[in-house]
C-alpha cells in the first residue's frame, strides 16, 4: 500500500471524534489508526466505538482516542498479517515496525471490504410512503416520490430489498398522494412482494397513519419514511433495542459540516467571546426510520394527523423509553431533495 493510501487510514490521536468519523467514512473500510507524535500505533477507532462513546455520554468534540480500543491487534511482518487476518474476524491489520510506527496496511488479497453478516431478523416493517413530496417537484406532480427511480429501481423497492437481507419480508405500506400508482407498480412487479395496503383518507402526516394498523400485529416493528435509505447493522439496532427495552429507538446519523466562513461569537455591546476560522460542525440527525413497539400505536388517536416526532415527544412525556442510535453517515442516504438523488445514484451504482 503506497503512503498515499496509508494516510487515508492513519491519523493522530488528538483528532476529535467528529474528525475521526470524517476519516472513516472516507476510507470507506469502517477504522482508523490512531497514532503519536512519533507515528507509533496507540488506538484505533470505529464506528461502533464512536457509537459506545456517545451513549455512555461522551460528544462528538471529544477526542477519538478517548473512544478508541487502546490495544490494537497489530502484525510485525506481512506473513503474520495474513495469518491474523484469515484466523480471525478482522477488517484490516496493520503492519507495524520494531518501533511501533504503522508501515503498511494488509486489508486482504482482494482489498479492503467490510463483510456483512446477516442474521435473520423477521421483524415487520412499515413504510409511510404518503406524502406529496414537495421538496422533490416537478418529479412528484407526475410520480408518488417512493416511486421516483435511483437508477434502476424506484427508491422504495432499494429500501425494501435492504429489509430483505435481513429476512423480513413483511411489508406495510401507508398510501395516499398518487396510490393508485404505488398499486399499480407492485401488481406488475415480477418479485411478489409481501404487502399490506394502508390507505388514508386524508393527509395525516409523518406519524398519524400509523392508527391506520392499530390491532394488526403485536410485535416490535420498523417504521421508515419512503425517501431513506439505511444500510447500517439492523441486526445491532435491534439488540440494542431489545436490551435497553425502549419503546421507541431512533437511528441518528452522525452529520459533520464545515461551514466555509469565519465564525464570530459575540457579548455584550459587540465584543467579541470567540473567533473560529471554518469550523466543523457535528449533531446528530434524525435519518426518519425507527424500531417501535407496538403499544405506541394505541397513544394515536385515529385521523388524527401527527408527526413522528410528535409521537416520540408524547411516549417520551409519558415516562416511557425513548433512546438514540448513532449510525455512520455514510450507512445514510436520503433523497428527500433533488441534490441528494443522484448522490444515492452514485453510492448505489457507482459512477
């Protein structure tokens, strides 16, 4: 691997975990070496240390090596890297020199890749595919927008076959704006697919439609919007839902902005508190797909119209539990705009 690829899996302790999380969604292979002044491997850091270190109360300005595993399993010569790589489950060992300093990277004889193994889940899944879709006019005044294609395939059919590989086949899907059309496309469509039509008779939002299943199934459900696309562990979604018993849980992406301008922060009668020079922002965003138990349907009243985050505010003012989970922003796409579309085009398809 030449130096310039090396770098792309390589950065100093001191990164905060916002910065670390850039770098691991642009090595595309999920980790990053943490190394000191003298370049000496000291951690390394994944997505799902970062999302340890969140839910134990840690901030997306902390360090990356407060959240890095400090004892990295590391090779002293290619030979033993293969050897590591092959017995065990790991993404990438790095190769590293008498002193400690990271040489090389051995990411397997095909290059690096990220193996996804998937369990079973049999979960149903809901899908509120009834909105107008005004963000993404004029292409939904002649389609619905889960019908709206991202090369070749509509954007709802993506977000089903992701379910799919994880066995759950169970479809539920919420209708009104353009319906028939949604209809008409699944009749034809050569993969049969397991739905249950819901329709509303009036717009009732993000949330609201969900009355519509009331009583028809008494387990732990997804429920996504039509235009995200997640393609995270759902296996450790659940998990991580069933272990802390929520009543709701809600996937957050990471989101890391750099605003192009100088920051100024200012107190009383114009004096300047801060100055920042193009400083990156991070927050966690709500990518619109949540695991639900199905208790919170009976708090829907029915035609009511309610957005989903109004439902989890109401669970939440009842006492009942309500919990993040932090997935990367590159497992995110999200075509609710026209930008956005041929960036998910591009993810899915390549150039």
């Amino acid at each position: 691997m030449d130096n310039r690829e090396l770098e792309r899996f390589i950065g100093s302790k001191d990164l905060s975990v916002s910065e670390a999380m850039q770098r691991i969604d642009n090595n595309a292979c999920g980790i990053l070496f943490l190394t000191d002044e003298q370049g000496k491997l000291v951690g390394c850091v994944t997505d799902g240390d970062v999302r340890r270190y969140l839910l134990a109360g840690g901030e997306m300005n902390g360090t990356a090596f407060d959240a890095a595993n400090k004892s990295p399993k590391a090779a002293h010569s290619l030979e033993e890297a293969k050897h590591l790589y092959h017995h065990k489950n790991f993404i990438v060992i790095p190769i590293v020199d008498d002193d400690g300093v990271v040489v090389d990277l051995y990411t397997g004889e095909l290059g690096a890749s990220i193996k996804k193994n998937r369990s079973p889940l049999n979960i149903p899944v809901v899908i509120n595919a009834g909105g107008k879709g005004t963000r993404l006019d004029p292409y939904t005044k002649v389609l619905p927008k889960p019908l709206i294609p991202v090369g070749d395939l509509p954007i709802i059919e993506h977000i089903m076959r992701e379910y799919l590989l994880y066995s759950c086949d169970e479809f539920h899907i919420i209708v009104n704006y353009k319906k028939d059309l949604m209809k008409a496309y699944f009749a034809d469509n050569e993969n049969n697919y397991n739905i249950t039509w819901y329709d509303e008779d009036k717009p009732l939002g993000s949330g609201g439609g969900l009355s519509l299943l009331r009583g028809k199934f008494d387990s732990t459900f997804f429920f996504a919007n039509c235009d995200a696309l997640l393609t995270a562990n759902y296996e450790s979604m659940i998990k991580f839902h069933k272990d802390n018993k929520n009543m709701i849980t809600m996937m957050c992406a990471y989101k890391n902005i750099n605003i192009p301008y100088g920051v100024v922060d200012i107190g009383v009668n114009g004096s300047i508190k801060e100055m920042r020079e193009k400083p990156l922002m991070s927050f966690l965003t709500n990518t619109g797909i949540y695991i639900v138990e199905p208790e919170v349907i009976d708090d829907i009243g029915d035609g009511v119209p309610m957005g989903f985050p109004d439902i989890i505010e109401l669970e939440r003012k009842k006492g009942k539990k309500v919990a993040v989970f932090p997935v990367s922003e590159s497992d995110w796409m999200d075509m609710g705009q026209l930008p956005e579309l041929e960036k998910m085009r591009i993810k899915l398809y390549g150039e």
